[in-house]
C-alpha cells in the first residue's frame, strides 16, 4: 500500500508539473521592436495609447496613478496558481532584455504577464517612440489656395491651432516596491515649410508658432505676420511631374521625460510631417499701347 500512494503521489506531482509546463508555454510575449505596437485594452485596435504592450502600460497625459484596477504581484508559483508547484520561473532574456513574470488579478479575471526589467532611461525611450507615431501631424493649410499659387507672390502658412500644444504619455511597469513610471512629453515649438522647389527656391522657411491664417480683411499682399510665408520665384511647371512641387509641413517638438526616480532631461525633437502639392502658376502681364 505505501508503495502504491507513494506511486500516486508521483503520477500527480507529474501531472502537475506539466499543467504548469503547459501553462507557461501559453504565455505569449511580445517584443519590443523599433515602431511599438500594444494591445488595446478595449479591444478595439491599436488607434491609441491606453493598453498594455509587453508588460509595459501607457496612458495619454501625466502620471495620474496607475489608472488601473488590477493588482500586480511578481508570480511565485504555488500560491499564485491554485496550489500548482514549480516555485517562480526564472527569467526570460529577450533581445538583451530581462522579463520577470508578474500575476495581474483584476476583477475581469487573472493573467499572466511578463514584465521587462528594465530602466526608466528605456521606458522612456518607448515612450518616445510611441509620441513619434501618434503626435498630430499638420495640415497644410495656404493663402492663395495651395492649388492657386503665384509666382513672386508671397504664400502665407500655417496649420490647425488645435494641435499646438504639448502632449504627454505616461508609460509605467509593476516593480515589488511599486510602480515604476515614466511621462514623456512633446511641446511644439516651431513650424517648418520646405517649399519643394529644391534648387529653383530660396530653401525651408521656418517660424515660431502654427502661423497665422490669412483673413479676407487682411488683403493681398499683407506678409504674415507670423513670418510664415514663401514666394515661389518660378512656376511649378518646372517640376519633375510637371503641375506642381511637393511640399513638405513640419511641427518640430521639444521633448523632454521624468520618472518616478527623479532621474529625466530632454529626448531630442522629433517631427511629425505631412505633404502637400502646390500649384504655382505665372500671371501674364498686360502691355497697353
């Protein structure tokens, strides 16, 4: 009989162990790659900042809490899988990185996550690359109409004042001792026009600010003044397709990041671009004899 409950006691030792096996097999991680991507929360796509992505969850605006209800724990086996033995997993290195496996208990269900263990230095730097998708870009916006330049005229600039102010992402991973966290935060502070005449031009133009659009009551002829304007100094005919020249709208951001451990500083510009073609046009001069 001992023989026989000590053959059973093995069989579910067994048992067990490969339920746990199986288990962490099922844990699906995904790796951080140059242009981040997260898991929405809500199951609606990717349109937005607001989920969890390797671990690491993000949230637009300053750190305001960890805005969830879920609770964070480092996985230690037995005790966090309904007496399943094994103890905590050792951790997993990715790409150089570091992953500690975490239990999430949230009142929709428990999960399992791995979480990177890492710096602020490199959440920050996900951050930054999550502002570089997601900042607004500007619409080209022109007076004459972008389809109705003219040569020697000056063409005022400027793009939707909406979308001139800064913009923050909150990043942060569970630790035992708390939340690590992260804001990242980008402030627009220049607007630059390349015109897309290339060597025919006077090269990019550049001012502080959207720019200011052009009113009725401002009349022809009336520089910007916001100094965001261009004159073309010749047709688009010369372009390469032949009806118009490429331009190119830019907002310059100033980027700067904290952390929960006092550590931050600046994270260099990005810029965020869209184009836009431009039609120039030569108004013939009438000779009266």
């Amino acid at each position: 009989m001992p023989t026989v409950h000590r053959r059973v006691t093995r069989l579910a030792v067994t048992l067990a162990t490969l339920a746990i096996c199986a288990l962490f097999a099922a844990i699906t991680l995904v790796v951080p790659v140059a242009v981040i991507a997260w898991a929405s929360t809500s199951g609606g796509g990717t349109t937005e900042p607001g989920g969890i992505w390797a671990g690491v969850s993000y949230y637009w605006g300053e750190w305001a809490g960890t805005r969830s209800d879920c609770a964070w724990s480092a996985f230690l086996g037995s005790s966090d899988l309904g007496g399943l033995p094994g103890g905590e997993p050792p951790p997993r290195v990715i790409a150089g990185v570091n992953y500690r496996l975490y239990v999430s208990v949230c009142p929709s269900g428990n999960r399992l996550v791995w979480v990177p263990q890492v710096p602020p230095t490199v959440i920050n730097r996900w951050s930054s690359s999550l502002l570089t998708r997601w900042l607004p870009r500007p619409a080209l916006r022109t007076a004459p109409p972008s389809s109705r330049a003219v040569v020697t005229v000056g063409t005022w600039f400027w793009t939707d004042a909406t979308v001139w102010r800064p913009v923050s992402i909150t990043a942060w991973i569970p630790t035992p001792t708390g939340p690590l966290w992260v804001t990242t935060t980008a402030v627009p502070i220049r607007l630059e026009f390349d015109p897309g005449d290339g060597a025919w031009g006077s090269g990019p133009v550049t001012c502080v600010g959207p720019g200011v659009p052009w009113l009725v009551a401002f009349g022809d002829g009336v520089p910007s003044p916001s100094d965001c304007s261009y004159a073309y100094p010749h047709s688009s005919a010369i372009a390469a397709n032949g009806r118009s020249f490429t331009a190119r709208l830019s907002i310059v951001w100033s980027v700067s990041w904290r952390a929960s451990t006092g550590a931050g500083g600046p994270a260099g510009p990005l810029r965020t671009t869209r184009t836009a073609p431009v039609t120039v046009r030569e108004i013939e001069g009438l000779g009266i004899t």
